[in-house]
C-alpha cells in the first residue's frame, strides 16, 4: 500500500511539518507520519511566534522558503517589533497566534505541498540494514521503505506528564506517548536521556477582570514575518490585546502549601527543565527575595475565550494551581480549562549528530527538534528544515548544508548543538551568536535566500526581490557615500534633533553615523535628498542606513571572529591519536574521542575541554 | 612555541639556584646531550656506564684547568625533571666558579636555556602533574627565569588570577547588558550604568598597571640593555673586560680605538645584565666611521635601560655630554681611574648614582654592579605585584586597554546596548586569549541564568 519513499518524517510538529515541506519542496517523495492528523504544528505551548532571537530564526526560515513565517503571519492576532529602542541587530519580531487557526493554516500549506503524503499512524521504530536506515515500522505494523528517515518526536518517546502526585504516560495531555523507539535507538549504540518542560493552566476569559492589569496592544505598523510581500497581513486595528499582571506573596504562600505535593520537589521527575523558563515554583523557590513575577495573560484565538497564563508554568496540584491564580489581580473568579503540567521525556544529546543533523551511528538518519534537546517552537522549525534539506541532498549523494555562524541563528544553533552538546533544554538567545550585528532580522534575506535558491528551494520570486534589494541598497549606500550636503540643507534637521549643526559641506554617510540621526526621519525632512536618493523604499532606506551605522561594528566583530577562525582552519587529521598525548587529561581524552573534532575550534567549543588541552593539542600539531 | 617532543633537541644549561649567595649552587643541564657534555669535563670516572638516579664526586676539568670539585646527581630519560637526560652538577657558591662552569658547557656543545624551558620541557614530556588550570598558567608564562623559579611562579599564578578577577566581573556586567537585549520583555532590573563605569574604570587603571609592569618584565625576561658610554679612552672596554673578568673589546690607549658595538651578557644576582660597549662620543669627529659609531652611541642609549656614563677622572675634560641630561633617570655616573688621579674635582651627573672604581685595578667593580641591580630590578621584584613578562600579553593588554576606552566612549555617547556588547565582548575576548579562557557566551548566560528571575 506504501511505495518507496525518498524521505519520511515522523512526526508532524514545527520540526517534522518544516522537514516535510523542505523535502518536498525539493522534489522529493515524502511521507509525513503523524499519530493524529487533526494536530499537525500544534503549538504545544504558548500562542506566539518570534521573539528575541526566536523573531530572527523564524525570518531566515522564510528567507530559506520555509513556512513558518507565513503560517506565522497569516495566523497571527497579535503583532510586536520587540526591542525596537535597542540597536536593530536586537529588533526582534513576535506574533501572538490563533492557536487553532495556526494548526490549520500550518495543514493546509502542507496539504497543497506536492510531493506530499501523510498517514496516520505511530513510528515504532526504524529498518536499518548495513547501519544505513531504509525505512519505518509503525504501530498498526507495516514496514514504510525510504531512503532517509527524519524523526522529530518532540515530547513523546516516553513522555510522561506529571500534573501534582498525578502521573500518566502521555506526549501531550489527553495525546499518548511513543514507545519503543528509544529503546531501539538505545540498543543500537544511541545514548539517551531525559529532559523536562513545562505548560501553564489555561483560563476562561470570561472570568478575568482586565480592569485590574495592564493592557500590551500591538503594533501600528505590521511588517510580519514573511520577505515575501503577497502573505496578506493582519489589519493593525483588528489585534487582540494580551494583558500584564502579577503574584504576590499571597500567590507565593498558597503555592508553597502544594510543594509537599509538587512533582519537582518530590523527586518524581528526573529530567532537567531549562532554566529560563521555570515553573512558577521553581521561580518563588529560587528567588525567594522576589515579591512579585510577571504573568502575561495572552488569548488563545480570535474565535475563543481560552486565556494562556503565560508566566505560571506549574505542575502542582490542579487545587492549588486554581486557589493561587484566584490572588492574582483580576483572577479573582478565574474559571479553569485545563490545569499546567509538567512533561518529562527522552532526547538524544546532540553530540551524536553530524553538522547536517544526520546521526553519526546510522546514515541517513536524521534528527530534529526537541529530540536533540531544544525547546521553542522556533528552535525546531529551523532544525526540521536543515534536516528536510540535508536528508535530500543525503539521497542525492550531495555536499550537505552547513550554515555558518556568522551566516545564521540557524547556524549557530546547530553548530552549539553538535558540539557543545545540551544537559538542559537549548534555547536561543542573541547573545550566544557571536555575530549579533551581521545576524540581523532585517538581512536574513541578503544572507539565505540565494543559498537557499541555488539549492533548489526558495524560488525565483524571492530570489528576484533579493537581487533587487541587494541592488538598490548598495547604490544608495554609494550615493550617501559619495555625495555631500551643504550645512543649509540639512543644519534644520540636526537642530530639530538636538544634535550639532555642520559647518562645511559633509559627506551624508557620515552624518547618518551619528547616533541619533535617523535616515528615515532625515529624507523627511531634508527635501534635497529626494534628488540624491530613491526615497521611495522604506525598507532599502531603512537597510542602508543600518549597513552605514553598523559598518565599524560589523569590523570588530569580525576581529574577534577572525581571531577564533583562526582556530577553525587548523585541521585535526583524521588518524590523529589523542591517547598519546601524556599531557592531555583523561576527561579531555575521552572528549575529543568522542567528538573526534575536524578543527581545532570545533575542539575549542566542546564542553569539559581547557584551553589548556587546546593548546597542547595545537603544540602537537606543531602550531 | 614550536616544541615537537622527541624531536632533536639543543641540550640546554642554566643555573638552578641563585647566583651567588649560599655556600652551594646546582647547574642544571638537559638534553641527549648531557651526559657527553659533563663526560668531557669530569674526570673522576666515565659516566657513560652510569645508572639514574646516582651521585658522582669528583673534579670538573676543562683544558688543565681544574674549575672545582663538584657532586653530580644523574637523572636518565625519562626519569627526570624533564624527562631528558638531566646532570645536575652541585658546585660552590661562587660566582666565578658557577660562570665559568656554564661557560665552558656551554663552549662543550650546551646552550644557555630560555627563562622556564626546563619547565617547558617537563610539561610537553608529560612530566608535569599539573592541573589543566596550571598547565595554561605554565604555558603562558614560559618565561621565568629558571634562576628565579620559585619567586616567579607566585607571579605566574598571580597573572592569571588577575586577569580572571577582572574577566569575572566584566561578565557580571556584560550579563547584565546582555540581559537587557534578550530579555527586555522581562520584569528584571537592568544595568546601572554608573556603576557600570565605575567598574570600567577599575579595570582600566588594572591594565594599565599591568602594562607598566610590562617594562620591568621584559628587564627580567630580556635582561637588561646596559648602555656603557663615555668620552675617547674612558677606559670602556677595561670597564666591560672587567665586569665581565675576560679580555672582549680591543684594548688600546689610542682614542677611538673601539667602533664597532659589543655585546655582552652578564649576571648579576640571577638577573641578566646585556652590556652595550659603544664606540667613543666625541662632539667634533671628522672621522666619518667613528662618526657612525657615534649616531650607534645615541640610539643605544635611548634604548637601554641603563646607562653606565664612564667618566676618565685623570681628564681635564670632565664635563658630563647634554644629552645625557634627559636620561640622567637612568644613568650611573662611572668615575674610572679613580686610582690615578685626585678624583674629588670631578662633577657626576647625579651623586646618588655615582661609583668610583678603577677598571684596570677591578676595584669598585662588585659596587657598581650591586647599583646597577638595583636600578634596574632593586625593590621592584620584591614586590607583590604581578609583572607582565611576554611581549604577546604586553600586546593584548594594549588591546584590552583600547577597547575599554571604547566602552567608555560608548557610554558616554548613549551608544545602543547591542554595539556596547561588541566592545565588551572584545575585551573579554582578549581577557580570554591571556587566560585562555576564549568563550564566555556560556559564562555570561549562567551568570544571567543564576543571578536572574527570567522566563515566562
């Protein structure tokens, strides 16, 4: 009933929904297996999108032809530039979603993918023949044939929710959970381990008293998510508000008298939850001295009244959970849905991957998402595409894919991965790239989307725009490079904003360097510019101005980066053997065995390694 | 450091102990070498044969020379300091005896080993039991005198900690900057930028102590550039011959006998003195190549550390060279020949700084080097601090100092967090590259991580 297929994807998540579109998109036969086809790309968590770091990911998705970002922009009820009074490498996008309308939109691009087929069913475990996998075998018990497999099994090999002394095997509550393919993976040679995150309660907004927080409105100004510009965008004026509001010592005491009940203090749970997401418990445990934390109240969709408590992750006792949200301003009367829980489950440390993401024990076999120890929606998408992309130029017997740090998140996140390896949940965060100001949410385009085209995936209408773009930023940055402005012209304009008038004729770029001259603002006001440049364009005025301002920043990071490529470009030969090295350490040793690093940077960036172990290392490659 | 273990490597000598002082000192030489090297100069019996970890008695003689009668410790590859063949030769505490002894190993094949290259050997043979930590500090800093080997070591580990106190609370406040752009949608409190400056500051006056501190590393490292200058015939070269007890420079009564720049090393309490023997400074020359010794003269002059001024007291002309004067600092005023005339008329540049000695007699010679010590090392060495010895940390500090001046800079003109970051990240970064502790994302983000309620 199943022919052979060029690649399956287990799982139907952010990462398994991205890798089968990828896939397709590609050309290739694809089989995308789910235990349930009314929750594909559920949003498990909270209905949003972007974010710090996260709004940067989800942009060089879209620059790849990945479909998160317009599944993002067409299902979003909410729209915020978060970070906008930082410099713009940290404007970071972020939509609040309708959760179900998400899912939908999310199915009915994959359903109009070609290439694509979808069943209904639970991967049990893999066929591997040669230690190359060759296909699936599923719990209704057939035997799928394919040339590569992507399993993306986010918190289901052996979940187990943990909701007060209450625990029962499950992927999601009211899902069940996978068994048997960690076991398999497991006798195979795999190393697996458990992580933990968690879900807060949801509410009834009917029940809420808005009155008594803070309103968070959306932006005025839309951009979205997508480069593309025919993904139709929400109408401002039609955003839902998310709302502010906060515990109390109150909140606090009541919570504690379920601790003696809780999961986490009790010992049940095993795994490691990440630390900047914890559970309202673990916060007023470890930051005793805070009074108060933050919840944000945020709507589940346009067409319910389900409420997010965003902020209460919790896996006390539903009594509990209930009697302390009703001391929270505005909760006096909350209604219930469904009560937080805690999910425990297996993940492979991602040392065992290639950079393409393909296992080092089994070829062929790829990983993504939350089974290599990342948490966030975001974080999965983009490792869901990569694998999508390098299990098709795996088949085809191609070079693979490897973004480069400085190129994207994307490149960063998988490079930490496969080598730095994670004991907690991996989130991005900007400051783990050490590319900030070149990892830009503006550029994701300028930097991807011809990679991604040469490829074969993101089409010629990007592409197109990308080479325009490119274009008319780089005669503009040419234009405010060469041309000069007389003190008269602009003098009004640097008054109007406090910053010192010109006293001879200077050359525009260097004006737009001052801090708190902006371009935009400037062709507003300075009509002779509008001879000198094309003003129509607010995004190439926008993108040329941050090329201008961020231009000496962009050197020194590159200083620094240079410094550490330095590293990268020595080569550790294969047959390097480590074990004679007397004056390495055991656990250094056993390291680099493991990892067995091509360059000396890779080596720089494994856990447990000293420099010192480096510069031997370097020492007896007669460095 | 192109050190490949087991490969063919100079056999290398150096005092153990310091110079001098004690009724005792060892001479420590390493290498495949070793044992044909002291082989050739013992004479109580071949060593050849002999096992490791044995003692010799007997007279080490060089030419019909006897030089002394010493003990020999034997320590045979791998089973030593090194894990070379190693000789440690117990010798008297005399000065003489212990420079003759290097001299001649060191004219039998032996070379004069770099400041810690024992060390150095021991750590790439495997030797070393050291934590990975101290590995990083001994690498670092493979530039201690082995005579000084223990005072420097506490200096070693004091680099580093140093620099660690300083990188750690640049994290603190680079979490906190680095909090405000990954979690601005946080209810945390962010950077105070006062404080903030404060630190900025701090750390600035550190490394620029540390800089300073790098004149007088590179003196215990390189040693110390002794410029010797003075008038035709001063009797510089006798002064040089001297204190080095050896007939170098040419030697004649003819004024402007010596053109060409000597360069001498010497040793004085374990610190290593290079003298600088310069043509004759004469205002009105018509001889064109004494001319160019002269130009020589000047600029080594400028580059030394100090200058031995060597007055001819038995001379009318007494009167010390203006030039001289903007170095007077650094200068040692010489009165030589003090023996042959009636030395009181004569003027010194400075009279704290000034010896009478006779070169030809050898008298006022230890004093001389005694003022010259502790011009140059004197008090400083003894003191706790940390003293930068490597031209590379020398370098990386400059760095350091250039980008906290941008930080700096930033601050004051409201510059963004995201590009404050940068610079800040450049200063840790060459923080790192001297602690060889390059990353620090995971430092910053456990210090956010730790100190911070963050997360919905």
């Amino acid at each position: 009933m199943f022919q052979e297929y060029d690649v399956i994807v287990a799982g139907a998540g952010h990462a398994g929904s991205e890798a089968a579109a990828a896939a397709a998109n590609l050309g290739n036969k694809v089989l995308l297996i789910t235990m349930n086809m009314n929750t594909i790309a559920q949003m498990s968590c909270n209905p949003a999108m972007g974010g710090i770091a996260k709004g940067q990911i989800v942009r060089e998705i879209d620059a790849m032809g990945g479909y998160s970002g317009i599944v993002s922009d067409k299902s979003m009820l909410q729209f915020r530039m978060l970070n906008k009074s930082k410099g713009p490498a940290m404007w970071s996008p972020r939509t609040q979603n309708d959760r179900m309308l998400f899912a939908l939109t999310w199915r009915e691009m994959l359903e109009h993918t070609p290439n694509l087929d979808f069943y209904q069913d639970t991967v049990q475990g893999i066929l591997v023949k040669d230690n190359q996998v060759i296909g699936v075998k599923t719990n209704l018990g057939h035997e799928i044939k394919a040339k590569a497999v992507i399993l993306t099994s986010g918190t289901f090999l052996n979940g187990i929710i943990h909701i007060g002394e209450k625990q029962f095997g499950g992927g999601r509550v009211a899902e069940k959970s996978a068994t048997g393919i960690t076991e398999q993976l497991v006798s195979l040679g795999f190393q697996s381990n458990r992580l933990k995150t968690g879900t807060p309660p949801r509410v009834d907004a009917r029940s809420l008293d808005y009155s008594k927080m803070e309103i968070q409105k959306g932006d005025d100004i839309i951009p979205g998510f997508s480069y593309r510009d025919n993904v139709p965008k929400l109408d401002p004026e039609k955003q839902l508000p998310c709302h502010i509001t906060y515990t109390n010592t109150e909140v606090h005491d009541l919570l504690k008298t379920g601790f003696d009940r809780s999961p986490m203090y009790t010992g049940r749970i095993e795994g490691t939850g990440p630390r900047y997401c914890p559970s309202i418990e673990d916060k007023i445990n470890r930051f005793a001295d805070k009074t108060r934390h933050q919840l944000f109240v945020e709507p589940e969709g346009f067409k319910t009244v389900e409420i997010y408590v965003n902020g209460f992750s919790t896996s006390l006792p539903e009594d509990v959970q209930y009697k302390a949200l009703t001391k929270v301003p505005g909760f006096e009367n909350v209604k219930m849905f469904r009560p937080g829980y805690a999910i425990e489950y297996d993940y492979f440390p991602p040392t065992q991957l290639k950079a393409n993401l393909e296992t080092k024990l089994i070829k062929n076999l790829f990983f993504a998402g939350q089974i290599n120890g990342t948490t966030g929606y975001e974080e999965a998408a983009c490792q869901g595409l990569m694998a999508g992309i390098n299990a098709h130029l795996a088949t085809k017997e191609a070079e693979p894919l490897i973004l480069k740090r400085n190129e994207a998140y994307i490149g960063v996140l998988i490079d930490d991965l496969i080598n730095k390896g994670t004991d907690e949940p991996y989130r991005m965060f900007t400051s783990r790239a050490e590319y900030r100001t070149l990892l830009r949410q503006d550029n994701a385009d300028i930097r991807l989307t011809e990679l991604s085209y040469k490829l074969g995936l993101a089409k010629e209408d990007r592409y197109q725009a990308v080479q325009e773009k490119k274009s008319a930023v780089a005669s503009m940055i040419e234009s405010l490079k060469q041309t000069s402005i007389n003190p008269d012209d602009v003098n009004p304009y640097l008054e109007k904003i406090g910053s010192t008038p010109i006293t001879e004729k200077q050359k525009l770029a260097k004006i737009i360097l001052r801090p708190s001259v902006s371009l935009e603002e400037m062709v507003k006001e300075v009509p002779v510019l509008k001879d000198i440049i094309n003003i129509t364009n607010i995004n190439n005025i926008q993108q040329s101005e941050i090329q201008i301002k961020y231009e000496r920043y962009i050197e020194k990071e590159q200083e620094i980066v240079d410094k550490i490529n330095q590293m990268e470009s020595l080569v550790i030969p294969d047959s390097f053997d480590y074990n004679k090295i007397t004056a390495l350490g055991t656990e250094a040793i056993q390291k680099f065995n493991k990892i067995r690093p091509r360059t000396i940077g890779q080596a720089g960036r494994i856990s447990g390694v000293n420099p010192a172990d480096i510069q031997i290392l370097m020492v007896h490659m007669g460095r | 450091m192109n050190y490949i273990p087991g490969n063919n490597q100079d056999t290398i000598v150096a005092l153990a102990t310091p110079q001098g002082s004690g009724a005792l000192g060892i001479i420590r030489i390493s290498g495949n070498e070793a044992f044909s090297i002291v082989n050739e100069l013992f004479s109580a019996k071949d060593l050849v044969g002999q096992k490791t970890h044995t003692l010799h008695f007997g007279l080490l003689e060089y030419e019909g020379e006897i030089i002394d009668e010493v003990v020999l410790s034997l320590f045979r590859n791998p089973k030593s300091y090194t894990g070379e063949d190693v000789i440690e030769i117990s010798c008297h505490g005399s000065s003489y005896i212990q420079q003759r002894i290097l001299q001649v190993l060191i004219e039998l094949g032996a070379r004069m080993a770099r400041p810690g290259e024992f060390t150095e050997r021991a750590f790439f043979n495997g030797k070393m039991d050291l934590t990975q930590a101290e590995a990083v500090a001994d690498l670092i800093a493979s530039n201690s005198k082995a005579a000084q080997q223990t005072a420097l070591k506490q200096l070693r580990g004091g680099f580093s900690e140093d620099l660690q106190k300083l990188r750690n609370e640049l994290i603190h406040f680079a979490a906190l900057i680095e909090l405000e752009l990954d979690f601005s949608e946080e209810d945390v409190e962010f950077v105070d930028r006062t404080e903030f400056m404060k630190l900025i500051t701090t750390i600035k006056s550190a490394t620029q102590q540390l800089i300073d501190s790098f004149r007088l590393g590179n003196v215990i490292k390189n040693g110390v550039r002794v410029a010797i200058i003075g008038r035709p015939n001063a009797g510089k070269s006798t002064l040089l011959n001297a204190l080095l007890n050896e007939q170098r420079a040419i030697v004649s009564d003819i004024a402007g006998t010596t053109r060409d720049t000597i360069e001498e090393t010497l040793n004085i309490n374990g610190s290593i003195f290079r003298l600088i023997d310069t043509a004759g400074i004469r205002e009105h020359s018509s001889d064109y190549i004494e001319n160019l010794g002269m130009e020589r003269s000047k600029s080594n002059a400028e580059e030394s550390h100090i200058i031995i001024y060597l007055i001819d007291s038995t001379s009318k002309d007494d009167s010390y060279l203006d030039w001289l004067i903007p170095f007077k600092d650094k200068t040692i005023s010489v009165l030589n020949k003090v023996d042959a005339s009636d030395s009181d008329q004569v003027v010194a540049l400075m009279e704290e700084k000034t010896v009478k000695i006779s070169a030809k007699q050898k008298t006022g010679i230890e004093e001389l080097k005694q003022l010259m010590y502790q011009m140059a090392i004197g008090t400083e060495i003894q003191t706790e601090n940390t003293i930068v010895t490597n031209a590379r940390h020398h370098d990386i500090l400059l760095r350091i100092a250039e980008s906290l001046d941008d930080i700096q800079t930033g601050m004051q003109s409201q510059l963004t967090g995201d590009l404050l970051a940068i610079d800040i990240r450049r200063c840790l970064h060459y923080l790192g590259e001297i602690s060889g502790k390059v990353e620090h994302d995971r430092d910053i983000l456990g210090t956010i991580f730790g100190k911070f309620c963050i997360g919905k």
